[in-house]
C-alpha cells in the first residue's frame, strides 16, 4: 500500500537537478539611473564667453606694453599705431576690472579712471612726437591705474 493517494496533493520540493532557471539572471548589479540634465545655457552664450576669454590680456602683457612705452629707448614711429592700439585695450581692461571690483568709489581710482576716458576720446596725433607723448599719458595712466588697483585688492578680487 502506497502513502500517497491518487488525488492527493503533494507540496512540492526543490528540484535539485542542475537544468533549473538560476534565481537571477545576469551580475548583481543595479538598474541604470536616468538623470535629467536640466538645460545648459546656449551655445551662442557660451560661445561668447569663450571669446571674451581669449581676448583678455593677461596682466604681465599689460606691463610689457607699459614697459615697451616707457622704458629707456623711444619705440619707433612705425609701432605706435600699434601701441596705441595696445594701449586703449589695456585701459579699457583696467576699466573693467576697476568697475568689477566696485573701486570706481575709490578718489584716485576714480580720477585715474576719468583720465583714461579722456586719454582714450583724443585724436591720436600725426606727429611723431606729438604720438609718443600721448602713448606716454596712457602708458602712465595704466602704471598708475595698475598700481591703485593691486594696492586696493581691485586686481585680485577680478582678475
């Protein structure tokens, strides 16, 4: 006489067979997460901001050319369309980093700054000599601006 009946039913034991379905298929590893990304600025922005990047002049440029005007030799006539040009972009640099750092508040700042202005609204003179004592006004302007700048913190908090 058999134990088990015909309609009975019976729990069922784990096989132990080696073809059974694993419990998991594949490495232990976590479903992907998907991030949003929000939205970067646009490119045109970007794009910009990289140019405005490469077209800032280092601050030890802005020292050769004040150098380059002021030092002991005289620059030739055929560079000081050249420097002039220099020049007017290293006061308006000097400007910009003046009115970043909020020392436009400070008197000689201030006063250096409405002499850049000035300096950079003039003619710029045919005559050779009449030529180098203007690039000498800027090139001093920007000495000095450089040197109130680096005194009052303005350099370091912008540039």
């Amino acid at each position: 006489m058999t134990t088990a009946s015909a309609g009975a039913h019976q729990p069922s034991v784990p096989s132990t067979s080696s073809t059974r379905e694993p419990l998991m298929s594949g490495p232990l590893t976590p479903a992907p997460i998907r991030v949003r990304k929000a939205p970067g600025p646009p490119v045109e922005l970007l794009a910009r901001v990289a140019e405005g990047l490469r077209e800032v002049k280092p601050l030890d440029e802005i020292l050769d050319d004040i150098g380059d005007v002021l030092g002991n030799q005289a620059p030739p006539a055929t560079e000081c369309e050249d420097l002039d040009q220099r020049l007017r972009a290293d006061l308006i640099r000097l400007t910009r980093i003046a009115l970043a750092a909020k020392k436009d508040k400070d008197p000689e700042v201030s006063a250096l700054l409405q002499n850049a202005d000035r300096l950079m609204s003039e003619d710029v003179p045919a005559d050779y000599r009449l030529r180098l004592g203007a690039l000498r006004r800027m090139a001093n302007t920007a000495n000095d601006l450089l040197e109130r700048l680096t005194k009052t913190g303005g350099i370091k908090e912008v540039a």
